[in-house]
C-alpha cells in the first residue's frame, strides 16, 4: 500500500461484539491499514452491528445514519456494516441505507480487509490467519488492564425469547490450548484482569470434547503467571456444577463473582421460556454458592412482561428477590421478536406493565443493593485504579467484586492524579452509596501497622 490508509472501527452491542472489533482492527493492521479513532481522519468506517433486541436495530441505524455523514462531509469513502444485525437481517441495511457500502455477516469479520482494499481501489496481500496460535492477531481496545477472551461462539440452548442462535448459530467451543496461548499473550501485553464469555460459559468444551470443560479450562487460566483476577460471566443456572464451584475456591485467581442470568423464578414462566430450573433449585445454586464462598458477589438478570406473567407470577419473583439478595441484578422489559417462538405467544403483557414492573423491581432491588454495600464500610479492598475525575478529585475504580460497565464503582478520594490509574491498590472503605462505594487510600505505613497487628493478634491467640 503506497500511502496510509486510516479506518476505524465502530463495535455496538456487548462484549463478545467487542472482542470481534478488536479481531477486525487486528487483521486491518496486519494487512498494512493505519487505525484511528478519528472518525473525521478515517478513510474507511467499519460498523460492528447488534441485532439482538428490536430496540437496538432501531440504535444501530440511528448509529449509521450519523456514520454516513462522515462520507458527505468528510473525508471517509467508505462505510461497511458487519456483526449480528447484517446476519438477523441480510438486506435490511442495504434497502434501508443505500450509503452503507457494503454489508457482512457474523463470522465474515476476517474479510474486512479485502472489502476495503476493494472499495477504495488498494491492491493488498491480505496475511492467513490460521497460522497463528490464536484466530486473529487481535487488538485490544479495553483499558490495558482487562480483557475479554470468548470461549466459544454460537448457543445451543432453546430459550423461546432469544434470536442468537438464529444470528450465531450453534455452539462452537475453541480449543484449550488456543485459548491459554491468547490468554498468555494477553497478559504478556499488560492484561490483569481477563473476563470469559461465550452465550453459554457452563457449556463449554460439550460440542468439543463431549462434556463441560469449564473447570478445566478454568483450572488452567488460573494458574498463569501475571493473572490477577480471571471473572465469569454468562453462567447458564442449571449448570452450574459443584466441580466448577470447587475449581472457583480453589484458585485466589478467579474473582470471587459469578454472573448467572436467571431470568425469573416462577417454574411457570421458566418453562414458557424454555428455560430450565426454577425457585428452589435456583435457590440451591445460590445457597452452595454462597457455603463456597461466602463472600462471593452474584450478579443475574430478569425479564419482567414475558407473554402469560401475571401479578402472581410477578410477586413471586418480587419475593425471590427480596430473599435472595442479589448483589447484582439487571431487569429487562421484554421484548417481541419476530424470529422467536415467544413473539406469538397469548396473553402478551401490556409495554405500560411491564415497565412498571420493571420500576417495582428496580426499586426494591436498590435498597436490597444498599444494604449489600453497608456491609463493605470500614473493610479493605484491593482495587484497580480505572479513571481519574480532576473535577471530583476522585479514581473511579473496580474490586474482584465489579465487573466493568455494568456494576458499580469503587469512589477513591485522592487530592492529585499521581498516575496510579491501572494499579492495583488497598483501599478502605468509608461509605456505602445504593450502587458504589466511597473509600480512602491506605498508606503503606497503615498497611504495614494492620500487618502487625494482626501478627500480635495471632501470637496472643
């Protein structure tokens, strides 16, 4: 490529969404491509698409019709759409956006290069990636201390709401060792903090090796040099197994966190979903959890206004909430999609209902959430330094105990930015907030005093 040609990538939608921008930015890279975060100096602008929920097809051509104007007004050539929404909706974008390019689907990232060499007229040799021991020579693009690491692609699971599968298709584990050698790499480039995702982490390894191979995979993760914490997410209910809880104990490693999106408690709306378990199984899970690892943070999600969800079936998952105390907990309204079994079922619930329940629940789970935090006052806590605010005097930050973006902070109160952010540090609590925490640095001569006392304390008994 004679002259440098910028492009940027725009990535909507959740975290495995993100991890393939940033294969998409590894490959555009490799291919001899400059990368920019200035949409205004980019060349070519590549869209990674979500199409899960009607909502976010509605963001998503919001999104690209401003991203349009970057061709009439700047000096961007080219505008190309891939990810999930493309796959949902093969022609959708290009009836409806006449100015986007062109359009790829899930899984057709690794083309990007060549679409848009093609587009602008360049003449490239675009690198094979399967040589490499990873499936792309990714860029990461979270704040160097963390990082996603998807296990798998696709889902197996049947539930009657859900279109991923119909996006994704089926479960598609990777190998163990390809995922330990992108793991190391990660950390050999600064990563701490390494989360797992998949549509299905419990599932794991079963399309690949004939049975769950979480905890194995766990086991190794754990146990690399330089790891601070290894999280979970996307934990199915039903299996999560005792050995995976005993794999979690067994390593410092794994945050004490686990996110298990349950999605109700009444068996009822629980088999309308095509979900398994129900309340009392869930409340096992929650109960060997919490025996395991007492001090474990339990993070779900619901759906309020399933098709059939009576006030009953709502109060009883408003009491299952106010016994179990979650730590964490997100509510969703739900949502008809055309493509599931679920947009024609009977007795679809009132939008005015269903938003109100999702207010009652939300309601009661902030006073829950603030009792959770009370317990936190006067403890320390290690914590990752994730932004300094010059405004607040205040490092916004992270313990085992959050995962990024979608739980709480960690409200440090410091008098200057000393360039901590990305340390890890002690931090002692002060105040608890219905969602944060307030805490003060600990000195290291405090430090070294709680130490010895401990010490004294020991010996005495």
């Amino acid at each position: 490529m004679k002259e440098t040609v910028k492009c940027a990538v725009v990535s909507l939608g959740c975290p495995k969404n993100l991890v393939d921008s940033e294969e998409m930015l590894g490959r555009l890279a490799q291919s001899g491509f400059s990368l920019t975060t200035d949409l205004s100096e980019a060349d070519a602008i590549i869209v990674n698409t979500c199409g899960f929920l009607r909502a976010a097809i509605d963001e998503n051509l919001s999104e690209l019709r401003r991203l349009v104007k970057y061709k009439q007004h700047g000096k961007c050539k080219a505008v190309i759409a891939t990810g999930c929404l493309i796959s949902r909706l093969p022609n959708f974008v290009e009836q409806t956006l006449p100015e986007v390019d062109a359009c790829l689907g899930v899984g057709e990232w690794h083309l990007v290069p060549e679409i848009v060499a093609q587009l602008l007229g360049l003449r490239i040799k675009v690198k094979d990636a399967s040589t490499s021991p990873v499936c792309a020579p990714r860029i990461v693009s979270t704040p160097r201390w963390y990082a996603y690491l998807k296990i798998s692609e696709g889902c197996d699971r049947t539930c009657s709401f859900c279109v991923i599968p119909a996006i994704r298709g089926k479960q598609k584990s990777r190998p163990i060792e390809e995922l330990v050698a992108e793991a190391k790499m990660l950390i050999e480039q600064g990563v701490r903090e390494i989360i797992l995702i998949a549509q299905d982490t419990t599932r794991y390894g079963v399309d690949l090796y004939g049975k769950p191979m979480l905890p194995d995979l766990l086991d190794q993760l754990a146990q690399i040099d330089g790891l601070k914490w290894l999280r979970l997410l996307y934990c199915y209910p039903t299996a999560v197994s005792d050995r995976l809880i005993e794999t979690m104990t067994s390593h410092e490693t794994v945050a004490r966190y686990i996110d298990i999106p349950l999605q109700h408690s009444h068996p009822d709306i629980l088999r309308a979903m095509g979900r398994g378990g129900d309340d009392e199984s869930f409340t096992r899970l929650i109960e060997r959890l919490r025996a395991a690892m007492p001090d474990i943070a339990i993070r779900t999600t619901f759906i309020v206004g399933f098709p059939g969800e009576t006030e009953q079936h709502f109060e009883h998952l408003l009491n299952f909430v106010k016994a179990m105390k979650f730590d964490w907990l997100g509510v969703f309204t739900f949502s008809a999609e055309p493509e599931t079994p679920a947009y024609h079922f009977p007795n679809q619930v009132p939008t005015e209902v269903a938003e109100e329940r999702y207010h009652l629940l939300m309601t009661v789970q902030k006073e829950i959430s603030l009792q959770k935090k009370q317990t936190f006052v006067g403890k320390t806590l290690e914590v990752v330094l994730e932004r300094w605010n010059p405004k607040t005097g205040v490092y916004e930050a992270r313990s085992q105990y959050e995962a990024p973006e979608i739980d709480g902070i960690v409200k440090v109160k410091g008098h200057t930015d000393d360039g901590l952010v990305g340390k890890f540090v002690n931090v002692r609590v002060v105040k608890a907030l219905p969602y944060d925490l307030v805490a003060k640095f600990v000195s290291e001569r405090r430090r070294k005093n709680d130490r010895q006392f401990e010490l004294r304390t020991v010996d005495r008994i």
